[in-house]
C-alpha cells in the first residue's frame, strides 16, 4: 500500500525551506570566499566538476589588486564588468556590488564609448592606452588613463580584457600649474628683455656714439702722413663702429622694433635676411595669405619660434640652405622652419641618448611658447636629411594694438 502523498500546501513549504536553506549556504560561501577563508572550490559542470584554487598566489593578487590607488577592471567584449575593485567603485562613487555586473560605458560619455570601442577594435591583442573622462553615479566627472590589457586568448572573443585606470587630476593639476609657471617665466623674460633693450640703447649705445665722433675728431687732427698714431686712430674708429653695430643687433634681437612697427611678415623677413648674411647660408621666406596683423602674443610668439630655430640651425645642422614659411588659413596661423642640414634620430633623442640639438629655449621651451597661445609645435627629423619644426596656432580676430615701445626703438 502506497504512503499518502503529502498535501500541496505542505509540498510548497517543504520547497521554500530548501530553496532557504541552499540560498544561506550560498551566501555563506560567498562570505568565506570574500574573506579569504575558502582554499578550493569545487563547481559542477557539463565536463564533470572543476576546482578553483581561492587560496595561494591568487589570493596574494587579489590582495595586490585590492591594495592599489589604481582602479582595476577585468570586462567582457561586450563590456560587462566581471571583477572591480574598490578603488574603482570609489571612482564613479558607486557601491562595489552595483559595479560587478554592469556594462563599463555606463560610466563614459557618449563620445568617450565610441572612442573606447574603436581603440578596442584597432588595438585588438595588443596593450593600449587613452584619455578618458569617467562618470560617476553622482554626476562627477575625473579624468583618467585606461591601460588596456586585451591578453592573448588565441583569437578567441571568450577571453576578458584587463583594465587599469589611473586618476589624472592630480596630473593635470600640476601640468596647468607648471603652464602657468612657465608663462610666467615667458612674461618676465620678455620684460627683462625690454628693459636689457632700452639700457643697450639709451646707455650702451649712446657711449659707443660718443667714442666714435671722439676717435673721427681725433683722426681728423692728424695732417696729412700716415704715421702710426694714426693708423690706430684708424683703427679704433672701425673698432667703436663695428661695437656700435653688435650692440644693434643684440638689442635689436632682444627686443625687435620692426615687430611693433611693421608686423610679423617684415619681422621675420628681418630675421631670415640676418641669418643669411651672418651665416652664409642662402635662405628664402615665402608668406602666403597674411592680410591682417594678429594679436600681439601671436606675432610675438611665432616670431620667438623662429628665432630659435635659427640659432639651432647655426649651431648645429651644418645646412647648406634654408626654407621658412608663414600661411595664414580660416582659422589657423603655421609657421615652418626646414633645414636640409645633417637632422638626427628622433627616437633616440626621447629615450635620452645622443646630442641634443636644441639649446636655450629648447623643443621644450618652443613647445610650451605655442600652447601658450592655443597651439601646437611639431618636430620631424630625419638622420642626414634635415630638420622641419612647425608651429600652428588659433588665428584670432586683430586687437588693438598698444602704441610701439621706447625700448623698442634702437
């Protein structure tokens, strides 16, 4: 005789309290698996059960990962977060457990995804970088650096992408502080310029004047004959000439008149015509589409560029000619400098080993002149073939503009 079979509402009961009991023991294995506490488990499968080792090496990892001012992310291809760690979920200000699980983009702008999928894709089995601006819950918004690990899984999709995400504020922090230092470096510079200029020429200068007409009377007093005093009268004058002129000139590069008077075209006109006649090197200057002035630290800072670029050339390319030129588009200004001198290897020159070519105000220095302004300074070099620095920069409307400087006249 069969045994009654139990009553329905009972039947329900009796599977509720199962389905308790096994949610319980499930949450207390995931305790001891966040703890630390588990050394192995053991997973059931289609293939027959598997063992995960939780203890050893991979504990000693996840205590790394956990550990680091870094945010660490292991996602899908299809972007779903597998594995965050807190300092992640700190980041976008968002609970731990509501991160595990989500897609990655929830925290980028729209532009930002697109961006992050298409490196993703040109990138695919290879380590990568990119700027990103991540998103937290609250509306905040941090600059980062994605460090893309994408692995080697044999062309298979199934394999996760590792991520590591570093906090730039800091950075950018310090790098709009340093710009600030350094354009205020570029303001005090200019204006001991200015005033080197204006005590060359009210001082230096002035001097010189008077020792020249002194040494013309002085050679005027001798009658006739050629005798030595005279020849060193003679002498002396072409001497206080010649220092009249030097002075000219390096007043005249400290701060250049013709800037101020006739504009960026006629300035470095000037500068190229100089560097040909004290170098011997044929030079030409072409400028194209240059209708109007530009505002008074654009000319000022292209003009900079040039001279720097000359002095390098002088210095070091032993070029057999030059080729400036200076065009003006809708919206920007570009200034090119090439020379067919000896160049140098670029890749080199960044991991530190060989000549530096550049000397006072350096790549560096040019760098920082142009993003002064809103704009960018680029460098090509080939070994044996020459040297091109570029700079473009924002055309902005024409100002007004400030009445020529005493120190500027020589």
């Amino acid at each position: 005789m069969k045994p009654p079979r139990p009553h329905r509402p009972f039947r329900g009961r009796l599977a509720l309290a199962e389905a308790r009991m096994r949610m319980e023991e499930a949450e207390q294995a995931l305790r001891a698996i966040l703890s630390g506490e588990v050394d192995t488990l053991v997973v059931p499968g289609e293939l027959g059960p598997r063992v995960y080792t939780l203890r050893g090496e991979e504990s000693a990892y996840r205590t790394l990962i956990e550990s680091m001012n870094e945010g660490a992310l292991t996602i899908t291809r299809r972007m779903l977060i597998l594995f965050s760690n807190r300092c992640f979920a700190r980041m976008v200000g968002c609970p731990l457990k509501r991160v595990i699980g989500t897609d990655f983009t929830r925290f980028l702008s729209r532009a930002d995804r697109a961006a992050f999928r298409q490196m993703l894709g040109a990138a695919e089995g290879d380590d990568a970088k990119i700027r990103l601006v991540l998103r937290g819950v609250d509306g905040t918004q941090t600059p980062v650096q994605v460090s893309v690990n994408q692995g080697d899984g044999g062309g298979s999709r199934a394999v996760p992408i590792g991520l590591v995400v570093t906090d730039l504020t800091e950075a950018q922090r310090t790098e709009t502080l340093m710009r600030a230092l350094t354009h205020r470096v570029v303001q005090v510079q200019e204006a001991e310029r200015g005033r080197v200029a204006l005590e060359l020429h009210d001082g230096i200068t002035q001097l010189i004047c008077a020792v020249l007409f002194r040494s013309q009377a002085l050679l005027e007093s001798f009658e006739g004959g050629s005798g030595p005093l005279k020849s060193d009268a003679l002498a002396l004058r072409d001497l206080a000439s010649r220092t009249a002129e030097e002075v000219e000139r390096i007043s005249h590069d400290l701060r250049p008149s013709i800037l101020d008077q006739l504009g960026l075209v006629a300035a470095l006109r000037n500068a190229v015509e100089s560097f040909s006649e004290r170098t011997g090197v044929p030079s030409r200057i072409t400028c194209t589409n240059m209708p109007t002035r530009l505002n008074i630290d654009s000319e000022l800072t292209l003009y900079r560029i040039l001279q720097e670029a000359l002095r390098n050339i002088e210095k070091h390319a032993d070029a057999r000619g030059v080729t400036v030129s200076l065009t003006q588009s809708r919206l920007f200004v570009q200034l090119s400098v090439r020379d067919d001198g000896q160049g140098f290897d670029t890749r080199r020159r960044k991991a530190g080993q060989g000549p530096d070519r550049v000397d006072g105000l350096g790549i560096a220095g040019m760098r920082e002149r142009a993003a002064h302004v809103g704009g960018a300074l680029s460098l090509t070099s080939v070994l044996k073939s020459g040297t091109e620095i570029r700079a473009t920069i924002p055309k902005e409307a024409a100002r007004p503009r400030r009445k020529a400087s005493r120190q500027a006249r020589v």
